[in-house]
C-alpha cells in the first residue's frame, strides 16, 4: 500500500519507519527536504521516501495525519482536492491550557478535520497513547495485544485502518462513529495525566478482552 505521513515527529517517524519495513511504499511530505527532522527520519530509514506535500499525498491510497493539532489546518487546506476520496488517518489531540480538552469539549479535533475535508474519509486512531509506545508495540508475556481505539463514519476506511493496525501489532478496536472521537481525545488526556504527570511508565497502554 502507498502510505503518505504529514508530519515525521515522535508519532509519525516510528510509525512510517515500521509500514516501510512492513513493505509499504512510504513517503514522508516535506516542504523542505534537506532538513535536519528530515535528515534524521532517512537516517534513522533511508528506504523512507521524501516529496513534496501535494505530490506526497496525490500518490497515496492512505495520509496520515501526525503533525500538532494546531497545524492541522494550515497543512490541510492546501491540499483539500488532493485528498478527496483519500482515507486519512487522524492521529491528532487538541490539547489546550492545564491539559483541558483544546476545543472545549464541544466538538472533536476529529470532527473539526472531517468537515474541513467533506470528500476526505476520516479515521481517528493512534491517538490515545504516547510516542514510547509507537516505537514499540509489542508486550511479550502477557497474553494480549494492546487495543488501539479507532473512529469514523465510513466503514471501509475503518478497516483498511484496522488492517495496518493489526500489521503493526495492535488489537484494532473500533469504537464506532466519527462522534466517539471526542472520547478517544479524552482518553488521551487521562493517559497524558497519568503517565507524563503522574509519573506512571510511557508503556502504560489498554487491553480489550471479551468473553
């Protein structure tokens, strides 16, 4: 699969660097390719691929979205007609003053994204965690594999996130409908308050288990 990343931090350098090894066709969007995080990204995977935003994403089947929430719409909007149709991953949090919800609690960082792209087919996931742990996902020992929560309303979309999910070794739990997004962004913040100032371990993660 053709996977383009926006943004090649803490979350999307180990996430792109893991589906390269998997043997997608990974490449990384960057406005300028001789940076220093770009230099580290294709240190750290020189198989990692680097273009230009708008050619980035006209040659994916799935974006994915891992800059700061409040950068969202300035990259976003540019390229609005090259993601009509697209599935993009959402793996924002808006994140406000004292770790409050950034937009209030009034309406999802996801939904926020969704309606700034109609044509665009949202999916919230690799969200409610720290970076520690998308550079590892593995829990040898336990019996379990760590659920990653994901959201959105178009049901296709959802599984072919669920399937890079699964490649990745989460358990993809999908938690219904783009609305369920504020939820999951909830749960980033009690995560974000029991690990970075309750001073829990970054590799603190969920299980789902059934009967």
């Amino acid at each position: 699969m053709r996977i383009a990343f926006l943004g090649y931090g803490q979350v999307g350098a180990p996430i792109a660097d893991h589906l390269q090894r998997l043997g997608h066709g990974v490449v990384v969007a960057a406005r300028d390719p001789g940076a220093e995080g770009v230099r580290r990204l294709l240190a750290r995977n020189p198989e990692l691929e680097v273009a230009a935003p708008a050619a980035a994403v006209e040659g994916a089947e799935v974006v994915v979205l891992a800059t700061p929430f409040q950068a969202a719409a300035e990259v976003l909007t540019p390229l609005a007609a090259a993601l009509a149709g697209k599935i993009l991953v959402d793996c924002t949090n808006p994140i406000g003053p004292g770790l409050t919800h950034g937009l209030g609690s009034r309406r999802s960082g996801t939904e926020t994204i969704q309606a700034l792209l109609p044509d665009t087919r949202v999916v919230k996931a690799f969200s409610v965690y720290g970076f520690e742990n998308f550079e590892d996902a593995s829990y040898p020992g336990h019996g379990v594999r760590p659920a990653m929560p994901l959201c959105g309303d178009d049901a296709a979309a959802k599984r072919v996130v669920a399937g890079l999910l699964a490649q990745l070794g989460w358990e993809p739990l999908d938690v219904g409908g783009a609305e369920q997004a504020l939820h999951l962004e909830h749960m980033t913040l009690l995560w974000v308050r029991m690990v970075r100032v309750g001073g829990r371990p970054p590799g603190l993660v969920w299980a789902a288990l059934t009967r």
